[in-house]
C-alpha cells in the first residue's frame, strides 16, 4: 500500500481508539522505506506522545516487569517505559519497532500486551493506539519468524515505495530540489534493494531514507566536485551516487530560473534531464514565493513556462508537484484555468 493510503488507515486506527474499535497494525517493509517515520509522523499529527518500544533490544523480563515480595505474595514492577495515562497523557501511540528481529521470548511477552491491551495488572491507557513495524525475512535483517499466534493480533500492511508520495514529504521536508529533479527523471533509483548485493559486499543501496542522507551530503559537499561523488555513493551506493553526481554535473546548462519566475524570455531545454531538472526548480521557486506578495504572479509565470515544454505530460507533472506542494491556493491564479484548458485531454487521458 502506498504512503499516503496507509497514513490514511493509521489515522484512522489512531482514532478509533476512542470508539473501541482500534485493531494493532503490523507494517511490514524492507530497510529504509520510511516505516518508522509514518508512524512518527502520525503522532506528530495528532499531537500526541509517542512510546517507542525496540522490542529487539529487549529481554522478557524488561517487558514484564521485575518480580518483588510484598508480604507473602509476588508482585511486578511495570516498566516505567510502558504508557501510564498520568505520565504519558491519556492519547498516544505505543510503537513497537523492530518485532520481527526480537527474539521468541520476547515476542512471546507481548503477546497479551497486543491484543489484551494488558500485562499481568498493567493496562494499557484506553486512548493508546498499538502500532509495530519490521523487516520481511528476505531484506537481510537480523529477523525472526513472526509466529503465527502474535500474527494474528495484527492487522498486516506491506509499505509500497511511491515516487509521487515520497517527492511530496520531500518538498515538505526541505530535500533538495536538485535531488528530486533526479529522481523524476531516474524514478527506478528511488529504492533499489537486492539482498543479494549485500552478501556481495555493498552495503550502501538507493532507499527514501538514503535519499535524505544524500541530500545531506550535497549540503556539506556540494562545494567539493572531487569529494561529492564518494560522499552520494557512500549514501545510496555506487551506481546511484555515480548517475546522481553526473546529473548534477549538467545542471550548469540550465535556462535563466529568475527569467522563467518573471515572466521574462528563457530557453526551454531539449534534454529530458535538463527539463525534469528545471520542473524541479521550479518547484521550489514556487515554494519560496508562498506568502509573498508576488506570489501569484510567479505562479502564473511558473504555469505560462510549462506550456512551453516540449512534452505535455511534462507540464502535467510539473503542475501536478505545484498542486501537491502549494495546495489549492495553485486553482486561483489566472494562468491555471488557462492552462489547465488546454492540458484537458492530458488529463483526462490520465
């Protein structure tokens, strides 16, 4: 399922723990698809605390609790990690990363914690959402059979990669415009995993989590020609750092951004790479002007300038980042109407 369709569902679980009708949700998905971050993303949302739990990390007893005498009767100490109403608050989400690399005992201790809501007299708050993640056992990891009984008290979802998605937290996130440029024109290297390349020895490989890191690698080194090539293959691998460096090596060719913005004549370029480069600029020259006076003057700019690209699926995309970036303030310039008449059986066919 794709990113934004499984924020939806999480939302939705998160919330119907105030009508009784939350379910856990397992997330299942190779390293660096961002599914740590979805649900991270979704407390942030709801402004509400997170409780990250590495099960992986754990022993049973770290999860049950130590045992000591009162009187003539045991009782347990309940992990001062596990969500307390008083402490905590009463909404919240308890995130239990990493299940499928903890070992059996441990996995068998949360047992009744996942579908009960409950460890020996402890309680889950009422207002808590149960959410785990981890790794498929073909992705290489350090991973465990998820017995069949722990399962199923889950509901199960499988993390899609989703360019769309991933270049919409992108512009969000303040990626790097050049970055996204690259991946539109290269989509196939957003995730590039085989576990097969890492018991050959690479251990770096394309992903949206390496993407980030490279992003931050170009802030550090984009200054440095010699140095940047190694510093994007140590994120994403050699084959991608490789393509990403020669990419960004072109971008000098670029037409005149602030001519496009103002409204002034500019070369619309013949290579793909060029024209997926400049849509990606342009973005961000979008983003930038958001709340400004000139705002919808660039924008209308912005729309004039991707009528003139050679193809018109390129303009569809192009508008179609505009629109997921800048919202339905986009429909309200002028120069939408027209050019959204005129990209009409584009859209339609699509």
């Amino acid at each position: 399922m794709r990113p934004a369709h499984l924020a939806q569902v999480l939302d939705r679980e998160f919330l119907a723990t105030a009508e009784g009708q939350h379910t856990p949700v397992m997330l299942w998905g190779p390293p660096g698809v961002g599914k740590s971050q979805l649900v991270a993303q979704l407390a942030q949302r709801h402004g509400v605390p997170m409780v990250d739990v590495r099960l992986s990390q754990m022993e049973p007893s770290d999860l049950r609790g130590i045992p000591f005498r009162v009187g003539d009767l045991v009782q347990w100490a309940t992990p001062a990690m596990l969500p307390d109403a008083q402490r905590h608050g009463p909404r919240g989400v308890l995130f239990l990363d990493e299940i499928t690399s903890a070992a059996p005992a441990v996995s068998a201790a949360a047992y009744q914690l996942i579908l009960d809501r409950r460890l020996g007299e402890y309680a889950i708050p009422a207002g808590w959402a149960i959410f785990a993640a981890g790794n498929r056992q073909g992705d290489r990891g350090v991973t465990y059979a998820m017995p069949a009984p722990l399962a199923n008290r889950f509901a199960h979802f499988e993390i899609e990669v989703d360019l769309d998605d991933w270049v919409q937290w992108a512009w969000r996130a303040g990626i790097d415009e050049r970055l996204i440029g690259f991946l539109r024109f290269k989509p196939e290297l957003l995730f590039d995993f085989d576990p097969a390349r890492t018991l050959a020895g690479e251990m770096a490989f394309p992903s949206p989590r390496s993407w980030e890191f490279a992003h931050r690698a170009l802030q550090k080194f984009g200054d440095r020609p010699t140095l940047l090539q190694g510093a994007l293959a140590g994120c994403v691998g050699q084959a991608a750092g490789v393509e990403c460096a020669a990419y960004l090596a072109t971008l000098d060719r670029l037409p005149d951004l602030d001519a496009i913005v103002e409204g002034r004549d500019a070369a619309v370029p013949a290579e793909i790479d060029l024209q997926y480069a400049v849509a990606a600029a342009l973005v961000g020259r979008a983003l930038r002007a958001k709340g400004t006076a000139d705002a919808a003057r660039t924008w209308g700019h912005i729309l004039d300038y991707a009528e003139r690209l050679p193809t018109r699926e390129m303009g569809v995309m192009l508008v179609a980042d505009l629109h997921r970036s800048l919202g339905t303030a986009l429909f309200a310039v002028p120069a939408f109407k027209r050019w959204a008449e005129r990209a009409a059986d584009v859209l339609l066919y699509d």
